[in-house]
C-alpha cells in the first residue's frame, strides 16, 4: 500500500480533486494529478500531503507515448478526462497495452461496446473499469445493491429505476448529457427491456412521475435506454427493466428538451452548441437551488413481493470524485481481482461499495430521509 502509484489524468477538475483528497485521506498511495496545462496543487493537499502528491502536464490526445510512460509507472491509472464521447476508448486501449488497471469516470456505450469487440481477441491483463461516476456508475451498483439485498434467490419479475440530478455541469459534463440524449450516436428512442429486448414507446407514453424529499420534490421523468440496466438485466435474468430519468433543473430540463426535438445531439457543432447553453443554464438554475441527485429502485419478485430503496446525495462532483476514490482503493488493495471490461456494477461487491460510500459521508439521505441511507423497504403486494 505505501508503494503504490495512482496517476489521474485529468486531475486538477473538479471530479479529479476529489478523487485524489478521497485516496490521499483513505490510503497511504501516492497520487499525481495529470493536466493538459500547468497547475498549482491545491494548498490544502499540498499542506497536508507534499510527500505523496504531485503533478505532470500532459496531453492525452497528443502525447501518447507519454501516456504509455506514465502508464508503466503508475499501479492504478484513473482518467477523469472528457468529454466521454471524444476521448473513446484511447486510454482504455493504453491502459491494456500496458496492463495498467484502469478507472474510468466515463466510457459511456460506444466504449463499452467497442472494449467488448476488442476483448473477444485481445483480454485484458488487468480490471479496466468504466462508466464510474454517477449516471452510468452508481445508477447500476445500487440497484444491484438492492437486488443482491433482497432477491434471496428469488426470481425479479421488473425492475423500475428512475434518477434525477441537477448541478452546475461543466462543459465536459453537458457534452455528454446532450450526447447522451441520442443514445450516444445509436438513438433508440424512449423505449424499456423486456424478454431480451427493447421495446419502444411514443413520447407520449415514456413518462413518469417521481416523488423524493426535499431538496428534489416531485418531478417528472421520461424513459431512457440505459445500457448498465440492460446488462444488470440480463445477468439477473429480469424480464422487465424500465429506466426513467431527467435533469431536474428548470432552465436545464428546457435546454434538454430543446436539444431533444431538434435533435442537436446529432452532429458535433449541435452538441457544442447545446452543451455551452447547458453550461449557463444549469449554472443559473444553481443560484437558487442545491446541487442534489437521488435513485430510487423498485423491485417486483415473481412471487409479488416488492422491495425499494432510495439514496440521495448533494454535490454531483464531489459524489462522482469518491465513487471513482472508492473503486481506485478497491483496485489496490485486491478486493477487485477479475481481469478483463467491466461496468461499475459488474467490477464492485454491491454490499462492501455502498458500506464505503456510506462511511465516506457524502450521503445526504439523513437529512432527506428519516431512514437509514439505503432505505430499503421490503413490502408486501397488495391482495
């Protein structure tokens, strides 16, 4: 543990700082934050842990003999580097060319799609985790979480999982979102998993109504296809899996809409566009709301049992920084030992991650709800 090495790339953004405060707070490794320019390493860290941090300017996308070097030194690579939907799969494929573990806070569907082809000829020698941050990442390790609490060997005839996230996104972040509303260049529509496959639905028919305490209240939702559900699905053998989700800031949730109709996801410079607009309206919506982000999950058993849980959280940032904190210590103290392409919720122990996230304090759910933090309810079907 004193020895080991853990390089970000991308490490002096907000999701990057908090990765390194939560592994420099909870391990004895050395961290060193990667950066396309030259920064300071905050006075807090540097006060505090000057022996074990450091800093080195680097370009992904231009320096890729450097990133293959830095590789071959560090024993965990964390890349908090966007947007998602440019950077690909390029770090990840170093990552197995060096047999460097890798956590990535992004890798959305054409990654994952693209690293599973590539598997089939070339496995990797190590755990290459993507998708860890909160929608993909904790929005598939929770309901796990659930199903693995509950099921009790128990046959799930649906699952219902519906998020809600508002902040101040940066543009790394609205690249994606906007992205992400094309289903990542393979636009499926609104649609739902069931007997194997999507099923798809009118607008008309995809939404949903949400209910959770303050700071969210109610909201509405749409369905969405969601590829970590789908595979979360498929390996508990679920016949039915619905994902509802929405942007819950006002100013936000109109950009949203907008880039939705008329379909700016679908070239780059609409992407831009509506991902520069999200930017100042999110930032506006935060002037007078709290960052805030919430799951809930329900489950029907075969045997009509109902089972839920709910979590909340403040700080998107912050939140997405630990996530990755938690599963980069996982890497290097051996509780992750699996080689080849994982999701979040295939590479963690549901039950030890949630503990660990638990213990970390970012959870809200105190103050939200008068429970405890998973809140899961068992509850009986009605007659």
């Amino acid at each position: 543990m004193n020895n080991q090495h853990i390089v970000i790339l991308g490490g002096f953004g907000r999701v990057g700082i908090e990765a390194a405060r939560y592994l420099l707070n909870n391990t004895q490794c050395r961290v060193t934050l990667a950066s396309r320019q030259q920064h300071l390493i905050p006075s807090e860290l540097k006060s505090r842990f000057s022996e074990r941090v450091a800093r080195i300017q680097l370009d992904v996308v231009k320096e890729t003999q450097s990133l293959k070097s830095i590789c071959d030194t560090a024993d965990v690579l964390i890349s908090c580097i966007g947007p998602s939907g440019i950077i690909g799969d390029r770090v990840a494929k170093i990552c197995k060319q060096t047999a460097t573990p890798l956590v990535d806070a992004g890798g959305y569907d054409p990654v994952i799609k693209s690293l599973d082809k590539d598997e089939l000829k070339n496995p990797s020698p190590v755990p290459i985790i993507i998708n860890v941050g909160l929608l993909p990442g904790l929005s598939g390790a929770f309901p796990k979480y659930i199903l693995d609490a509950t099921a009790k060997g128990r046959k799930v005839s649906q699952l219902d999982v519906q998020y809600v996230g508002r902040d101040a996104w940066s543009y790394n972040s609205a690249w994606d979102i906007i992205y992400g509303l094309g289903d990542f260049g393979d636009e499926k529509g609104f649609c739902y998993f069931e007997d194997n496959d999507l099923v798809k639905v009118s607008m008309f028919k995809a939404g949903n109504k949400a209910e959770f305490p303050e700071p969210i209240g109610k909201v509405s939702t749409m369905l969405l296809h969601a590829e970590e559900i789908v595979r979360l699905a498929r390996s508990f053998e679920i016949r039915t899996a619905k994902v509802f989700g929405a942007n819950i800031g006002p100013r936000a949730t109109f950009i949203c809409v907008l880039a939705k109709l008329f379909r700016l996801y679908n070239t780059p410079s609409g992407i831009d566009r509506a991902a520069r607009w999200l930017v100042k309206a999110s930032k506006k919506d935060m002037r007078k709301l709290k960052a805030a982000y919430a799951i809930q999950v329900d489950v029907e058993y075969e045997s009509g049992e109902l089972a839920q849980g709910k979590m909340a959280l403040a700080d998107t940032y912050e939140a997405t920084g630990t996530v990755i904190g938690i599963t980069a210590k996982n890497v290097i103290e051996g509780e992750i030992t699996a080689n080849g392409v994982f999701m979040l919720h295939e590479a963690v122990k549901s039950e030890r991650f949630m503990q660990q996230l638990e213990q970390s304090g970012i959870l809200t759910l105190n103050s939200l709800f008068e429970d405890d933090p998973a809140q899961l309810q068992p509850v009986e079907a009605n007659p």
